[in-house]
C-alpha cells in the first residue's frame, strides 16, 4: 500500500469515483494512479497532486458531458419527474410536521407559557424548513435510482434547475408581497441553495451504495 | 453500423494512437502517444469516453490485464482496434484526401 504522503489527493478521487461508470472506474482510477506515481517520482508530491487535481476536474467534465451524450432522454425524463415531484410533493413533509406541531398545541397541551409559545412558534418555522430540506434529499434519491449510471448528471441538472425556480419564486415574492413577507426573504440566500444541494446529496447517497454494491460483486 | 460512417477528429486520433501502439495500448500509453505526436494534453476522462463510443460503434475491442501494485490493485483495460475500426480509419482519411486533394493549404491559407 502506499504511503499517506505520497497518495492523491483524497477528494479528487473520491469525485472522479462519483461521475466514473462502473464499467470504467477500475481503469480511469487506475490509469490516474499509474501516472500519479509516476510524476512523484518525476518531479515530487506536490506538483503531482495539481497534476492529479487538473486531471481530476478535467476528468470529471468530460464524464458529465459523456453522460448527457449518452443518455440525454432519460436525463430528461428523471430531472422532468424530480422537478413534478419537487413542486406537487414538495410540501407534503411540512404539512406532516406543522401538523403534528398544531396537534401537540391544541389536543396535548393546550396552555402554553410565553416561553412554550416561543417554542412553538420556532417549530412551527422550522418543521416547514425541515419538511421541504427532507423531500428535496427524497427526491434527489429517488431521481439517482431512476437514472442508473447517470446519476450525478441527472441529480446536479434537478439541483439546478430548482435553484433557478426558487430564485424566480424569490424575485416574484419581493415584487408583489407586501411588507411582512420581506421578513422570510431574509432566509432567501440559505433557502436558495439548501433544496439544490440536498437533491445533489440524495444522488451522492444513491451513487455510493451503487459503487459499493458493485464492488461487492466484483470481488465476489 | 451504417458503411459510411467517418470518424470524428478525436476518434481518429485515438484510433491511430491505438493501431501504432499495438498490444501496449491502454488509457495511460494513449494519453502518452497523443501527447508526444501532437502535443495536445488530453484527459483520462476524454480518452475513455471516446474509447467506449469507439467500443460501441465496434471499432474497437477491450480486455482487462492482470491487476498492478503501482495502480493500487487496479487492472489495465487494453484496447484493440477491430477490422471495421480499420476500414473506418482507411474511409476517413480518404475521404480527407479527397476533399484536400487540389488545394494549396499551404500557400493560399497559411498566415
């Protein structure tokens, strides 16, 4: 085994691991390797690492277009289904908290004191949050299941595509809401990238247990 | 696979990488080959997405080697260019020198 100093960088790595085919992961990190040992030998560790990085992004770039290239109508067709299942779905899980909170509040314990109110309040916020931060990390797993090998691709489009939604939602809330509702806006900047980054996590999930499961069987 | 299908430039190049480097061809020679006769620094990533078009055009074939130490392991995918990867290769560059045939690239576009 190589020793922790002289390995690649482990990040890199691990990302070229997420966007390779199964099919290709054993040479495309393999060849990365060879070269990596290689160039430290060559030239030291460090200027093997920014090779390794460079390569990796590099990499990375062209296994997402190859992707898109190879499978576009199923990319399509995931990302169309996720962004359904984002905006008909997309509430369920808040209204399953918010209604488990209004439950607690008006049939277990009814009188609440200043200090209770202030927790409920605050659960009342947050299980919105929670319940919309659940269904996007859902369906970004249920999006990676449906769109085998492609599940990056698919996820990071579905990513980005509901951040432009929500940045459209945002722009129409400051131009037609009135006063009050400027308070939310206010977690607009964490709200804007927080659905994008758990639907990309749920394809990561997907991916890794994919990885695994194939190399399980490799070695079998 | 349609008879008059031509390559694309990358394709090419890959596919004459492969036919000089015979049994030796693999993602790291490939790279090294492209790198050395031309002077284009590509990627592992690109390599293998042309490869695996190449493969299901069936142009080329692959086998895996014995797994390394030095690849942590990992095992060398060879790569073999088939008989319609030649006649691809052969179809392309003739159709290269026909179109280029009578013209002075040279004198009339050099700067």
């Amino acid at each position: 085994m190589m020793p922790s100093a002289v390995r690649p960088p482990v990040v890199a790595a691990w990302l070229v691991g997420l966007f390779t085919p199964d099919r290709q992961t054993e040479s495309i990190t393999g060849d990365l390797l060879e070269e990596f040992s290689d160039l430290t030998s060559k030239s030291g560790v460090s200027s093997a690492r920014r090779w390794y990085w460079r390569q990796s992004t590099k990499t990375i770039a062209h296994l997402i277009g190859n992707q898109f290239r190879s499978s576009p109508w199923l990319i399509a067709t995931t990302v169309l289904g996720g962004l359904v299942l984002l905006t008909v779905g997309g509430s369920w899980p808040s209204q399953g908290i918010v209604a488990l909170v209004h439950l607690r509040r008006h049939h277990v314990t009814p009188y609440y004191s200043p200090s209770e109110m202030k927790t409920y309040f605050f659960w009342l916020e947050s299980g919105i949050f929670i319940g919309e931060d659940v269904m996007s990390l859902l369906v970004g797993c249920v999006v990676a299941m449906a769109a085998k090998g492609k599940e990056m691709a698919a996820t990071m489009t579905l990513g980005f595509l509901a951040t432009l939604i929500h940045a459209g939602i945002a722009v129409s809330v400051a131009k037609h809401a009135h006063a009050d509702a400027f308070a939310l806006l206010r977690l607009f900047p964490v709200r804007l990238f927080a659905s994008a980054i758990l639907v990309v996590i749920g394809g990561v999930i997907v991916r890794e247990i994919r990885f695994a499961a194939a190399r399980r069987l490799s070695r079998a | 696979m349609r008879s008059r299908d031509y390559l694309g430039e990358f394709e090419h190049i890959v596919v004459l990488a492969l036919m000089r480097l015979g049994d030796r061809a693999y993602g790291v020679t490939v790279r090294q080959e492209i790198a050395a006769r031309i002077g284009r620094d590509v990627s592992v990533g690109a390599i293998y997405a042309t490869l695996d078009r190449l493969e299901a055009k069936g142009y080329v074939k692959s086998r895996l080697g014995e797994p390394t130490a030095e690849r942590g392991g990992r095992s060398k995918r060879f790569f073999r260019v088939t008989a319609n990867g030649v006649s691809a290769v052969n179809r392309t560059h003739r159709a290269l020198l026909s179109m280029s045939k009578g013209i002075n690239l040279v004198g009339r576009y050099s700067s």
